[in-house]
C-alpha cells in the first residue's frame, strides 16, 4: 500500500477512514456542543435545570469515560477482534446511543451516554491505528497524512455545531441529538461502502498462541460482560435514583479509577514486560506525550464546559446585527483546522530535515494552550461588570488554540503509531486516549468551577500552568528526541 497516492498523494484507503471519521465526529462534536447548555437550561426551555458543579461532574464523567474505554477497546481489537470490526460495532454502539438521547426522558439521557461511552471506545483508537498501517514504517507521508485525517475529524467537528446547535437551541434540544445519530449512520454506511479500499489493513488481530488466544477471548467474554453490568446499573441507577449518591461523589470515584488506571498501566509498561532496551526507552517517550497530551486536553477540552458557558452566558453573541446560537462557537476550531491543516502538513514536509522534533512540537501547543486563556482574562474582567463581550474573544482564543492543536495533536497521534510495539499497537492508541480522557475529567471539573470562582482568576490560572508545563518540556525535549531511537523525529 505504500505505493499508493490516489487520495491526494496517499493510499485511498485513507479516504474511506477519512470521511468515516468526519461523520462519526459530526456525531460526537454535534451532541458535546449541546451537552453542557443541555444540562444547565432551565426546565421551562426543556433542559434539566442543573448547577454548573453538578453538570461539570456529569460532562467530565462522561467525557473521561468515552476516551478511558478506548483501552479495553483497543485490547479487544488486537487480540480478539480486530481494528475493523472494532470500528463497525463501535459505530453501532455510538448511533444507538444518540437516538436514545433523541427520547426526551432522564432515563433515556443516561443510557444514551453509557451506549455512546462503549461505541467511541472501540471506535476511536482503533480507526487511528487502520490509518498508520496504510503507511510503512519510514514512509515520509506518515505525519501529512494524519494531518489529512485530521481534516476529516474537523471537517464534522465543524458542521455539526450549525446543525445539531441549532437544532438543540432553536427548535428542541432532542432534535440536536437525533441529528448526531444521523451524522454516525452516514458514518457507518461509508465505511461499509469504502471497506474494499483498505485492503488488510486492520482486518485480523494480532497474531497469538492457540491457548493465548482462547484466554484472551475468555478474559474478554468476562471483561465485556461486567463492564456492561456495571455501566448498566450506574446509568439507571442515575436515571430512576436507586443509589443515593450524587453525579459528584460518581465523578469522584471516576477520578480515583483514572489515577489507579493511569499509574497500573504505566506501572507495568515502564517497570514491567519483556521490553528491549529499545523498546523501554520508548515506552519512556510515551509516557511523556501522554502527560503532555493529558495537560492539554484539560485547557483545550474546556472549549465544552467553561468556555461553552462563557459564550453563552457573557459573551455577545451577534455578527453585523445576526444574532446566532451560543454553540455555534464550537465551529470555530474545526473550520480554522480545515482552513490551516494543509499548510502545516506542506510545511513539515517542506522543511525537511530541519523540521522541530515532536517533543518540541508538544511544548508549542502546551503554550499555545496556554495563552489562549491568558488571552481570556481582559475579556473576564469586562464581563465581570455585567457587560457582554465581544465575540472577537472567543474567535482569538480559538484560533490560537488551533495553532496549538496543529502543533500538538496530529504530530502526537502520529508518533504514537510509530513508537508502539507492534503487539500493543491498539493498547498504546488507547493509552494516547486515556490522556485525553484524563484532560477531559479535569476540564468537566473546571467547568464545574464556574459558577464559584472568578473568571479571571479561573482563566488566568489555566492559562499559567499550561505556560509552565510547555516550558518545561520544551527543555525535555532534545533528550526525548534522543529516546525516541529511530523513529523519525
């Protein structure tokens, strides 16, 4: 497949995975951009009336657990099922989910998160880890051609707001979530279609021992089997009130597990296994894009809590005299990557061997992060005084985090693919999403926060930390590079 360049000069295998992505993100971006406003809209416009701290714990409990899925979804694709199939049944998973948001009943709600939760988990890791294998190993188009995957990913991200925002906001907040499950059966009926294009490409999982393999179908049949339970009981116990116990104290304990999960795994990947020296140095590497990526994800991710909030609450939500639905700002970030995408793939390219290394494109997009919330804090204090700001805030703010993310995410995805281990491919795709899990618990946290501290000092102690973590890897990152051992830059 290596010699393949009909889709822009890349495999058209990438092209399938392409516009697959763009709709199962239409699905997931259209419902996130209602979410929170969902939550905190008086019952008279037929939210649910919450606090902020109370939807804050429900956003990041629900965000966290859709990225903290894609480990035991990334497991089940490498040794049970494969990353295609993995990608069918999460798409499934993820379209029923929204159609039950789409019942306008609590109980509805709760089990169209959990359905969504158990869909991206199989679906997200491992339509990353088709895309790398379209490419060898050294192939040069590696990093264009995620940016080009990229594109696809925003490409929904920025329709979906239009659609299902103005649906949700203007017409009936379950409408906007019909609409995301629409977007996801679009998804599954071009990946059906293109399917012939990805040639092998994640279609067997990887191969094991005769008696290796049927443990791990047991231990799957187990796993899948309890995790349903679990979810099951959590999401209707949440629904019909079995469990006296609040959404925070749930978010609480999601809290713990992510930390036990995040310190076990790493445990066992840095102290443990039959690594080589090589491979260990690596695994090191991953561990540090993972904090990197977690750090960013908590400032970047608060595009659907507090800066959701912002715009709808303090922010004037007019252009020359058109007035348009607060969620409508979640399309600023995907048009802008549309937009700058293309430029920063030709310019990595471009520059050759002169290109930054990936540890130090990392740092770029922690301080870039950083101070699009710095940016924020002028524009707090004008709100503090009752009045609503400009929209021009928000759009900078955006724009510099786009930057940011073109700097960080892409290149971190890509690197990812190329530092694994063959045998944990999947895993370590799941491991670069438990950092986006991690930063999404924390972001649902900061947004619960809006409501009890000051803006200005909300946003400008984001916007420091993620300056600081940025500089500090920035200083990292020859040696990182160094580590890295032959897998490009």
């Amino acid at each position: 497949m290596s010699t393949d360049r009909s889709f822009f000069g890349h495999p058209r295998g990438l092209s399938t995975l392409f516009f697959t992505e763009m709709w199962e993100r239409f699905s997931y971006y259209g419902m996130r951009a209602l979410l929170f406003l969902f939550m905190t809209a008086p019952a008279a416009t037929g939210g649910m009336a919450m606090d902020a701290a109370t939807a804050g714990a429900i956003y990041g409990t629900y965000t966290a657990m859709v990225y903290m899925m894609s480990l035991p979804g990334g497991w089940l694709a490498d040794r049970i099922i494969g990353q295609r199939r993995a990608v069918l049944y999460g798409g499934v998973l993820i379209a029923c989910g929204h159609f039950s948001m789409a019942v306008p009943a609590t109980a509805t709600f709760y089990v169209g998160l959990v359905l969504i939760v158990l869909g991206t988990g199989l679906l997200k890791p491992n339509i990353s880890v088709i895309v790398g294998q379209l490419y060898e190993q050294n192939d040069n188009r590696r990093d264009a051609g995620f940016s080009l995957f990229y594109m696809g990913i925003n490409l929904g991200a920025f329709f979906s707001p239009l659609v299902c925002g103005y649906l949700g906001q203007k017409v009936n907040w379950h409408y906007g979530f019909g609409a995301a499950g629409v977007g996801m059966v679009l998804g599954l009926v071009q990946y059906m279609v293109g399917a012939k294009a990805l040639g092998d490409a994640g279609l067997h999982p990887a191969p094991v021992p005769p008696d290796q393999h049927a443990r791990d179908r047991q231990r799957a049949a187990w796993g899948v089997g309890g995790t349903l339970i679990v979810l099951a009981i959590a999401g209707l116990g949440l629904a019909f009130g079995w469990f006296p116990v609040s959404p925070g104290q749930i978010a609480d304990a999601i809290g713990f597990l992510l930390l036990a999960v995040t310190v076990g795994l790493f445990g066992w990947l840095l102290f443990g296994g039959s690594w080589t020296r090589e491979e260990r140095g690596r695994l090191y590497v991953i561990f540090a894009f993972f904090a990197a990526y977690a750090l960013f994800s908590a400032v970047f991710e608060q595009a659907g809590s507090t800066l959701n909030l912002f715009a709808e609450r303090d922010s004037r939500n007019e252009i020359f005299g058109y007035a348009f639905p607060s969620s409508w700002y979640q399309s600023t970030n995907p048009i802008l990557i549309f937009i700058l995408a293309p430029l920063f793939a030709w310019l990595w390219v471009r520059l050759g061997p002169r290109e930054p290394s990936s540890p130090a494109k990392l740092s770029w997009g922690l301080l870039g992060a950083g101070l699009g919330f710095l940016l924020l804090v002028p524009a707090a204090n004008i709100a503090a005084t009752g009045t609503l700001v400009s929209p021009g805030w928000l759009t900078a703010t955006y724009f510099i985090h786009t930057v940011a993310e073109l700097c960080l995410s892409p290149v971190g995805l890509s690197s990812m693919t190329k530092l694994a281990p063959a045998r944990i491919a999947s895993l370590v795709m799941g491991i670069w999403f438990l950092g986006v899990s991690v930063g999404n618990y924390a972001a649902g946290q900061l947004g619960g926060l809006y409501e009890s501290l000051p803006l200005p000092a909300l946003f400008g102690r984001v916007g420091l930390v993620a300056v600081a973590a940025g500089i500090i890897m920035l200083l990292l990152s020859p040696r990182l590079k160094r580590m890295m051992a032959g897998v490009g830059r």
